[in-house]
C-alpha cells in the first residue's frame, strides 16, 4: 500500500511541476485595457464605439514564427467615451513552445468616423491618433469622415478577415450598417 502511495504522490509531485515550469505556455491571461475613444477635432467622447481586442500567440519555428489567434473580446464605449476590455483567459494544451504577444491587436470603430487598427498596441511605433497612459490606459482619437471615399477607405482598413463574426458581433454589425449607410449591401458575414 505504501508503494502505490508514493507512487501517486511522486506522479502528482511531477504533474505540478511541468504546470509550474511549463504553466506559462498552457494558460494564458491578459489583463484590461483601459482608455477612452474621442473625436480629435472637438474633443467631445464618442459613444458607441466597439473596441475590439485581437489576441496571439505566436509559436517559433526553423523559419521564424507563426501566428495563431488565440482569443477576441470587444466591449462598447459608455457616455463619456470610456471603455474596459475584459480579462483575457484562455488555455491551449498544444501550445507548450507558444509565446503570447505582449501586447494585444486594439481596433476601434465608429461609424462616420476613422477606423482605428494598430498592432501590438503598447510596443509598435505610435500613431497620432494614440497615446498612452500609465498601466493600460490608453486615449483613442478619432478623426470625423467628411466624404464617401474617406468612409469607404476606413471601413477597408478594418481587419475584418481576421476576426470571427461570432467573436465580435457588435464590430460586425456596426461596420455592415456603415457599409449600407453608404449604399452598399455590407458584409456578406454580418447579414
């Protein structure tokens, strides 16, 4: 009795262990961002716009790396402009030699307004309609459309290919509605 015992507890003791050492790479979690979407003219918050967070992990290899999305969140602006992603959990047992990107994919949409997209948002080289506070705190303006041609254009920069209608309903919805806004019969995905 004593042997299968110890044997249990030495299994139990080696499970634990590749958890602690390998953990990392089997679960992982993001915390919120915060910040606030607003109109770069008047400086007015904007209301309604979706926030979408686009997650990766990447997985090295001979030739470098590849890219796998591992999770979407979005969430909605409140009156004053504000916003807060939810945590991001998410567990792959598959990915024991994954690396997940330090800083997630952030896109903001407002329709009649600049699409915002930018990868990696607290590490690539900051745009103009970007600035960063402390923590995860981030400020988002948007520049108001003033033709067609600029509408249609902002709604081509969405990365809508690489996003899941189902993971991001409301991103879906907003941009299809803009699309027939315009005079166009919107995304195929969202109708």
């Amino acid at each position: 009795m004593k042997l299968v015992t110890r044997k249990r507890v030495l299994i139990l003791g080696g499970v634990v262990l590749v958890l602690v050492v390998w953990g990392r790479y089997l679960i992982y979690w993001y915390p919120p961002i915060t910040g606030t979407v607003m109109d770069r003219e008047t400086g007015e918050p904007l209301e309604g716009a979706v926030v979408a967070t686009v997650y990766d992990i990447r997985v090295p290899g001979l030739a470098g790396s590849i890219a796998y999305r591992l999770d979407f969140k979005e969430t909605v602006t409140d009156q004053e402009g504000r916003f807060r992603t939810p945590w991001m959990f998410a567990w792959r047992p598959w990915s024991l030699l994954a690396i997940l990107e330090k800083s997630p994919t952030l896109v903001v949409f407002k329709p009649r307004y600049e699409s915002f997209v930018t990868y990696n948002i607290f590490e690539e080289p900051r745009q103009p309609q970007l600035t960063l506070g402390s923590g995860r705190k981030c400020l988002v303006q948007l520049r108001k459309l003033r033709t067609k041609e600029e509408a249609v254009k902002s709604l081509g920069d969405l990365p809508l290919f690489q996003i899941p209608q189902k993971e991001c309903p409301k991103l879906y919805r907003s941009a299809s509605k803009e699309w027939i806004r315009l005079g166009y019969d919107g995304y195929p995905e969202a109708n």
